[in-house]
C-alpha cells in the first residue's frame, strides 16, 4: 500500500512514519509538509536511506500539488494542522487556513478520485468537561481557535461523507506525549527549561486536567483505524492517563531531581479549557486496540530521550530562542 502522510515531520506524523516503515516493509510512504512550525526533517533522519519513504515539500492548499500526490497513493493520512492553542489566540488565521481550507481542499480531490482518507483530529474538539468523557456521538464545543478550527474540519468531512460517499475516517487523540514532540509542548518544555534549571511557567492554578497518551500507542491505533475503521465513522483514542498540569511537572522535576522551585505560576490562559477526556470504548471493543504504555514507563522514556545529549542535534537550537515560554 502507498500512503500519502501529510505533516509527516511533525511530532506525531514523523513517529507515524517511522513506526509504520518498521513494521510494513512493503509500505511506500509519501511525506508532503511545508516545512512550518513544529516540522523537522531530524525527526525522520533514520529514514534518508530508505527506498520507501518519499518527502515533498508543500503545503495541503495547494490543490495543483495535493492533486497529483493524491493520485499516486492509495490512503491519505492528514496529520497537517497548525496545532498550538496559544498561537491560535494571537493569530488564527494560519489555523483557519491550514485546519479547515486545508482539509476543504482534500476533500474536493478525494471527491474526484475516490481515495480513502483517514483525519487526524483532536480531543479539544469538545472543549472543556467537568466530570464525564465524551464518547462520538458527544457535542463538538470548542473553545479557542484552534479547536474552533478542528470541529469545523470534522464538520466538513461528514458532510463529504454524507453528501459526496467519499470514503473516510476521522480519529480523535488526547494529550500525546514522548519523543521528537516540539519544545513548546508542557511536557517537553519543562524537561527542557529544568535542564537548564530555568523557571517553568504554569497557568493560573496548574489544575487543568489532561488525559495522557504515549506516541507510539497512539500511532498504532491511528492504523488500526485505517485498516478496520468504517467509513464515516469517527473513534476516540485514550490511554486512561488523567494528571492535573501541576502533577506533571512534579513528576518530571522529582524524576530529574529539580528543585519545585523552578514552577513559577503564571497567569490563566484566555478560554482556558480546565479538563479533556475521552471514551474511547468504541475502538477497544470494535477494533480490539488497547494501549502499551503506561503513563510511568513512558514519561522515563521521553525524559531520557530529551536528555540524551544525541537529541539536540535533533532539536532547532535557534528555534529554542522564539519560542514564547516566558511572560
């Protein structure tokens, strides 16, 4: 099979890729990614001397491009979003045109040439929950841009399912967590700034809840989905994992023996969604997945792997610089 991964060296996408290559040695994997925030071609350096892999650069808008690779694969998998909920408070407009024109583009070329498409959404689509976990058939109620701009990509293509009968899926992860993630993600970000016994900023009471999962569980679920999901169909992934952000960041400072000084509390964020969870029964008993990792095992994995002096050849020094994890 041919896939066409789109944001494949992303966080989540390079891991994808990589995981996928090792296990399907028959697999041809076309990578197209404009090369924007959060992309690094480091994160897929094991792979330059494959004769499986294949990079493009461009960008998912571009219908000309999305057109011709589109035609050359069997599936497309869209990992492309701008995805940080930060900058999509100070500017939106990347997030409205990447996460929804984006996708609309997509759509209108799996319209013509009947490809099957697998979207990778996200778990903020249903904004802020204060006891239960939403299932698929729960509300979308986004709260930033960001998520606005995910719940408006999974609108669009169940209307192209239904509409159109294009042949798609959609799966929705919460927090992801563990190698090759961009530094200004919390976890990263705090193994990072600890190291350099720098302070680590934490919004308003640090109590927000987030239900975390390791990469590579998710990874493997994303194609179990697109080997067995069903057309229109959407499925949550979660691994069961939820910590408050404050419980994180102790965590990594006890395990890195730093100081709880370095928390420095900072103030909320603007529409600051205080707790994400999912259900995710329907994959579990409908396609018999079931997570890895346990949240122990994997956050040793992910700090080690951060401090591996190895790593920071792999991490932009000068993109360190920009990042904006100071007030």
């Amino acid at each position: 099979m041919k896939l066409l991964v789109t944001g494949g060296l992303g966080f989540i996408g390079s891991n994808f890729i990589s995981n996928i290559l090792k296990k399907y040695e028959n697999y041809e994997i076309i990578n197209v990614d404009n090369e924007s925030i959060g992309s690094n071609h480091n994160n897929i350096s094991n792979l330059k001397n494959s004769q499986n892999y294949f990079f493009v650069k461009g960008s998912i808008t571009d219908k000309k491009l999305m057109s011709k690779l589109i035609n050359d694969c069997d599936v497309v998998i869209n990992f492309a979003a701008e995805s940080h909920v930060d900058r999509s408070i100070s500017n939106p407009k990347p997030f409205i045109d990447s996460n929804i024109l984006g996708v609309f583009n997509i759509l209108e070329i799996i319209k013509k040439q009947k490809k099957r498409l697998l979207h990778v959404s996200t778990d903020e689509v249903f904004g802020s929950l204060k006891t239960i976990s939403a299932n698929e058939e729960y509300r979308l109620n986004p709260s930033s841009p960001y998520s606005a701009s995910k719940a408006s990509a999974e609108l669009l293509i169940n209307s192209y399912v239904r509409t159109f009968e294009i042949n798609s899926v959609i799966t929705r992860c919460t927090n992801n967590y563990g190698p090759k993630q961009f530094p200004e993600k919390l976890i990263p970000k705090t193994i990072i700034l600890a190291s350099r016994n720098e302070k680590i900023p934490i919004y308003g009471t640090g109590k927000s809840i987030r239900d975390w999962i390791f990469v590579d569980d998710h990874c493997d679920a994303i194609m179990d989905v697109l080997l067995n999901g069903k057309s229109g169909e959407s499925y949550n992934i979660s691994a069961g994992n939820e910590i408050d952000n404050i419980t994180i960041i102790k965590k990594i400072l006890k395990l890195m023996n730093k100081s709880l000084d370095l928390m420095e509390f900072v103030d909320e964020r603007p529409g600051e969604d205080y707790r994400y969870s999912l259900d995710s029964l329907k994959i579990r008993t409908e396609l018999q997945w079931n997570h890895k990792i346990n949240f122990e095992e994997g956050i040793r994995k992910t700090i080690e792997w951060y401090l591996n002096k190895n790593t920071w050849e792999k991490i932009d020094s000068e993109g360190l610089k920009k990042l904006p994890w100071k007030k």
